[in-house]
C-alpha cells in the first residue's frame, strides 16, 4: 500500500462515517472490498478461496479504524478463524489523515506458546513489507512442524492428524486419563495426534462446548500442527456440531463418531456390518441438516407440484426407511443364534463368555486355551464378531467358549442397542470370565465400566469370574496392591500356558457344580498342561453352526 492509497482510504473511510476494508491476494490485488459501520467489519464467506489444511488463506485484510485503536480482539479472532495471510489496520484522525499501522501474522510453533506476532504502531508512510515473502516464509515453517509432528504416519499413506480436545467438569487428571485413551482410539482409527487441550469448565457451553478464546487457541493449534481434524472426547450435540463446523472448516468429530469409525473398520461379518450401519444411521439421523437452498425442492415439475419434498426430508425418509428393513434383517440374525443356543443347549454343555474392556486380552486368552488363531491385536476393538470354540477338560468334561466384543467406558447408546444381537451371546452364558487389564493404572475404572455394563444389559445375575491378565507385567508391589483391591481375582497371563491352570480349576469348579480336581502330582508339569488343555475337533459342528460367516468350530 503506498502512501496516496491509504490517504485515499482514510479519506473515504473517514468521508462515510464507517470501517472500509479490501481482502487483498498474494499478486496485490483487491479480492473483496467492504464497508462496515463505526465499530466493525462483517466478512462474509470467503470459503471459495481456502487452501489447504497447513496452509494460509491466501488473502490479507486492511481495514480502517476510526480511532486510534490498534488490532482488537475480534481483528484477531478473524486472523485466526479465517487463516489470513496477515491482518492489518489503519489508524484515521479525525481530518481523514491516516495515521499508523498495527498488523497481525500467525506463527508456527514457538518457545513463547503465543499464536501471532502483533507489530505496530509504525508510521503508515514507513511501511516496506514484502507480504509475499513473509506469507511465505511462514508457511514453510508450518509444513515444517507439521511434518514434525506426524513423522509416524504409516508407510501405507499419510494419515490424519487430529488435536484432541476435552471439555468437561471433571477434574484435569481424570480428562488427562480419558485423552489418552482416546488418542489410543484415534491411532486404531488410522488418525495420529497432534496435541491436546484439556479445559475444566463449571459447565459446557450449548453452543460451541468452548468459549471464542479457547476456540481461536484451538484453531491455532490446529493450524501449526498441520490438522484437518478436531476430535472431542465428549459427544457433541447436533447443534453444538453446526457451530463448530461454521467457527472452522476443519473436521469435527466426537468420541462417538471415532468408535463408531473404528466398528465400521473392523467389522467383517455380515452380522457386524449391519450392526455398524445401524449405529451410524441413528447416530446421524438427528445430525442432518439442511445444507443448500437449490436443494431443497427436488420433488417439483409435472406430476410433482405443490409444496414439494425437501432434500432434508428425502435423506431423512431415506434414513429411517434403511433404519427398519436393518432392523429386520437383525431380527432375522436373532432369530438364528437363539436357534443355535437351543441346539448348544441340548447337547448339555456349560458355555462361557469372555467379557471385559476392550484390549484386556480376550482374544489372547481363547487363542491360548483352544490353540485357535483368532484375530488378536493390541489394539482397542480388534474384536467385533463372537467367535465360538469347544474346550475339552479331564473326566471328559466340555464348555463351549466364546469370546465377545469389548466394553469401553462411555459406550455410545448407538452401539448398546445395535449391537444386543451380538451380546445376547452373553444371555445364554453360564458363566463370564471377566478379563481385565491387570497392569493398567485404570484397573478399577475399567473393571467398573464393564460391571456397570452388565448391570445395563440385566447380566448381572450370571456368574462371573475375575480373571487379573497381564499379571506379569506387574511387579511385587503392584501384585499387591491389585491383590488388596480384588482378593478375588485370579491371576494369569494369557500368553503363558502354564499360568492358567488356576483358572482353568476355577471355571471347571463354576461350571459343573461337585466337580473335584483329581490329584496329578505325578505328573511333570508338560503332562498337567497337556491334560488341562485338549481340543476335540470330532464334535459336531451343527452345534456351532449359526449361519454366521465369524463362528467356527
């Protein structure tokens, strides 16, 4: 801007009585001008020119101020939310003569944590930016850290980054706690972590769950972490997903929509395909909204005419219509695996689930006691499909066991009713070996959630076996203090073998009443485990056989 341009500006500005502004491109010329009033500038949408995630808008603003006041609050917020190349204001007396410059740039991370570097007040006449290169030079530096800051994507393909974001009453620790669990969620979802920001509020904002202030940090820590995606550890309602949606044009997604995501990943059966779609369909349904005008009268024409069909209505017809026939086809899906259970019923044999939090090693622990090759990851929610095996034991002695999808504290109210084809598994169950985590410093939670659970789903009733996993992963001191907190569980290991016969006796003692361990000391300790852990393959499959593609033999 050279000095008879902003004389001509302020002049104008000043003449008129209101705030004039030009959005200005990287070539120097005028994308928009606007006129505001005394106090203020509107920026209407200016979505047609943004660029990518880790990359600046593209446009500069210059406005007037009819005061002597520099960069305010709302300048700032604007600098931020729209990702401009820079903000800048020209002061105007009350002649019309421009007077000073105050600019805003955002900046990449940095030592001092702040977001922007404000400059000014310097003399409109002495300005000599070269906007271009600075816009520039900022940009590398955000690619830069932002680089930095997924240097552990996959080798597949880049994956997302996310900031993940929590805004509860609960104390920082216990959101500090649950962040992390998330972030374990976000990395089995495909999304890496690009920082967190934790608030503890008196209570949630309707709107927008965060106030401006903390929103604009947010936006900022997006930007210098090169994210397309904010996720919320709470679930966010339909309106509070419409604003923030408005406030940034990145991604928002809430811990529901990630499990949900992650579901949608590893479900593999048809069973657990229509179960996922179901959660997603109801989850979406109250979450769709109106999006465009030219839309919205689709139903026009000859033979159509009248008050029309609305886009919005067409999809929510749509949605509710697949909602019933999926709900059909469950109920067909039910209708099998209660007709399997009567045939396991009949044949007179215990069966035992495995139930608790997700990652606690279910998979494992079937995997090492039937010798199977189930699908078992450290990862939350590997396991979607009940997977059905037979165990033999001494005096000929057989269970049927079957092991189930994992709990998760905050189980979206989606996925427990989708998902009761799956868990109805647990109805027919004479016994629940409830797994845990023993080595996580969120035992007592998880172990928690689960109980809390099954006490929902009305399994409380059905007896249940502690079962302490992972026990050496604990040292002298930590067996101790799980010991003391649950003096009735039993430890074990689910990789090691030899570590489970204790609760191979404790579930023989629970599922057939009167029954004694015969004494083995004679045995060498390979003969005990081969005694303990027999696999009889000649049983007849059409026990098992519930038409569902997961459930083997």
């Amino acid at each position: 801007m050279t000095s008879d341009q902003a004389r001509e500006i302020a002049i104008l500005s000043q003449g008129i009585g209101r705030q004039i502004a030009l959005l200005i491109d990287r070539q120097g010329r005028p994308y928009m001008v606007l006129i505001g009033d005394p106090g203020g500038i509107y920026i209407p949408d200016i979505s047609s020119a943004r660029r990518s995630t880790g990359r600046l808008r593209g446009l500069r603003l210059l406005h007037t101020h009819l005061s002597k006041e520099g960069l305010s609050q709302e300048d700032l917020m604007d600098l931020v939310f729209l990702r401009l190349d820079a903000m800048t204001v020209l002061t105007v007396d009350r002649m019309g003569g421009p007077v000073d410059i105050y600019e805003a740039t955002l900046l990449p991370p940095n030592a001092e944590n702040t977001p922007y570097r404000i400059t000014g007040p310097v003399p409109y006449h002495s300005v000599e930016t070269d906007y271009r290169a600075q816009v520039e030079a900022i940009e590398d530096e955000l690619a830069r850290s932002g680089a930095q800051l997924s240097k552990d994507a996959t080798s597949s393909g880049q994956r997302d980054t996310a900031i993940l974001v929590s805004v509860s009453t609960d104390p920082q620790y216990r959101q500090k706690i649950s962040l992390e669990e998330l972030a374990d969620l976000a990395d089995t979802a495909g999304v890496d972590s690009g920082g967190t920001m934790i608030q503890r509020v008196r209570a949630l904002n309707p709107k927008t769950i965060l106030g401006k202030g903390k929103l604009a940090e947010l936006e900022v820590m997006a930007l210098q972490a090169n994210a397309g995606v904010i996720l919320f550890d709470q679930e966010l309602t339909p309106a509070q997903m419409r604003n923030l949606a408005d406030v940034t044009e990145r991604k928002i997604l809430d811990r529901t929509q990630l499990i949900l995501d992650i579901f949608a990943q590893h479900a593999t059966s048809r069973s657990g395909k229509l179960q996922v779609e179901l959660a997603q369909l109801q989850y979406t349904l109250p979450r769709l909204v109106g999006k465009n005008q030219a839309l919205d009268r689709l139903m026009g024409g000859i033979g159509g005419r009248g008050p029309g069909e609305t886009k919005l209505e067409l999809d929510r017809r749509r949605v509710r219509d697949r909602i019933t026939r999926i709900k059909k086809e469950l109920g067909k899906l039910r209708k099998r695996r209660k007709a399997t259970r009567l045939r396991r019923a009949k044949a007179g044999l215990p069966v035992v689930a495995l139930v608790g939090y997700t990652n606690a090693g279910k998979s494992t622990l079937l995997n090492t006691l039937t010798q199977s090759e189930v699908l078992a990851e450290n990862k939350l929610f590997a396991t979607l499909d009940p997977t059905t095996r037979r165990l033999r034991f001494p005096q000929e002695q057989e269970i049927i066991l079957t092991d189930t999808v994992g709990f998760i504290r905050k189980l979206p109210d989606e996925l427990k009713e989708a998902f009761r084809a799956t868990l109805e598994e647990l109805e027919a169950a004479d016994l629940l070996l409830h797994v845990t985590d023993a080595g996580h410093p969120e035992l007592e939670v998880h172990a928690g959630a689960v109980e809390e659970i099954l006490r929902e789903m009305s399994l409380n009733e059905i007896p249940r076996i502690l079962v302490l996993n992972k026990w050496d992963s604990l040292d002298a001191e930590g067996r101790s203090m799980v010991k003391n907190i649950f003096p009735g569980g039993i430890p074990a290991s689910a990789i090691d073998r030899s570590t489970l016969r204790p609760l191979v006796s404790a579930t023989l003692a629970k599922a057939f009443p009167g029954w004694h361990e015969e004494p083995t000391a004679d045995l060498d300790p390979q003969a005990i485990e081969e005694e303990f852990f027999t696999v009889d393959e000649e049983f007849p499959d059409d026990i098992f056989d519930d038409e569902d593609e997961s459930s083997t033999t």
